[in-house]
C-alpha cells in the first residue's frame, strides 16, 4: 500500500514523541521511519521539520495535540507552508483541508464499544482518510478486520502496548503498524 510503503517506510513502529526533546533519539533510531508528533507547540516546528526531512523522516503532526495550530483551513494551510507532511486527527472536518492540502491523513478513532466501531467505520467511508488508527491497539481482532473488510486502508494501533508480546499480538490481529512513545518498543524487530 502506498501510505504504508511512503510514510511508515514498510516498519511496523512508529515513533509517538511528546515532546522537542524527544525527536533526536527518534531521528537516529534505524527502526523509525515514521514520528508522530502528540505535543508542543507551533514555534517548534520549523526546526523539528527541516530534522526530519534531513534524516529522510516522514513527521505527522497531530494537530489536535500541538498548540498554536488554528484547528482550521488556514491552520493546515500554515503547517503545510512550513513542510509538514501529514496529520493525525481525531477531528473529521480538518481531514477535507488536509487532503486539499496534499497531506497524508490519520483519522484517530477511540474504539470503546460494539457503536463505537460502527461510528468510525461510517465517519471513515465518508472521510477517506490515508489511514486510520485505532485506540487502544489492544482491540479485537474482529474489530480490525471489520474495518480493513469495510474501509480497505491501513489500520494503524496506538495505546496500551507495553512489551514486545504486545506489539507482536496487535500485529498478530492485522494491525498493519504501530503507534508507540515507549523508546523500548522502536526496536522490536518483526
């Protein structure tokens, strides 16, 4: 698939980093392609881009997450401007602008119960995003199977993974990549 190939560059981990600090360590780490930015604010991000885009990164910002970021059209026309190469949301209205902007798009689905399921399937149709990611990545496996059978993009998990057998049994489901902070999880090797 093209998003898993250009963005999480064929790895199943990807880099959650909270903060600045943090993106040294996932831009020298040989496992990630992909980092997820899940804080800061705007002011930082210039640098962090031209970091990423040296090391031949891809960054996503989630935009919900990072302060100073009209959460708007012009917001995403601003991080565009500044060579941002994709989002994560869990907003349905930014994914439009987004994709009008060229961005890669996640939409972030919070999969708490049987109707929970259901919402993001219908609110994924309509939206199209590039990919999906589930929380937690500790669901069902019938849940993602449900919504790859549906929606026919890549599902990408997040929250709840602590060890290396976590990692390996949401893979094990059909989970196509994870989402992690936890520095010991960028070097699973699968």
């Amino acid at each position: 698939m093209d998003f898993l190939e250009k963005v999480m560059g064929r790895s199943h981990i990807g880099a959650a980093i909270r903060r600045v600090e943090d993106l040294e360590e996932a831009v020298r780490h040989p496992n990630i392609h992909a980092i997820f930015l899940l804080g800061g604010d705007i002011n930082y991000l210039p640098g962090m881009i031209k970091k990423v885009r040296t090391s031949n990164k891809v960054m996503l910002t989630h935009i919900d997450l990072v302060e100073g970021i009209g959460k708007d059209r012009a917001g995403i026309h601003l991080i565009k401007r500044m060579g941002v190469q994709g989002i994560v949301t869990t907003k349905s209205n930014l994914t439009k602008f987004a994709k009008e902007e060229d961005l890669w798009v996640i939409q972030r689905l919070f999969i708490v119960d049987s109707e929970s399921v259901k919402t993001a399937i219908r609110v994924a149709e309509k939206i199209k995003p590039h990919a999906v990611e589930v929380l937690p990545a500790t669901i069902p496996q019938y849940v993602i199977e449900d919504m790859k059978r549906s929606l026919g993009l890549p599902v990408l998990g997040g929250g709840l993974l602590r060890t290396e057998t976590d990692v390996k049994e949401a893979l094990g489901k059909g989970i196509d990549a994870i989402t992690t902070s936890l520095r010991q999880l960028w070097n699973v090797n699968l």
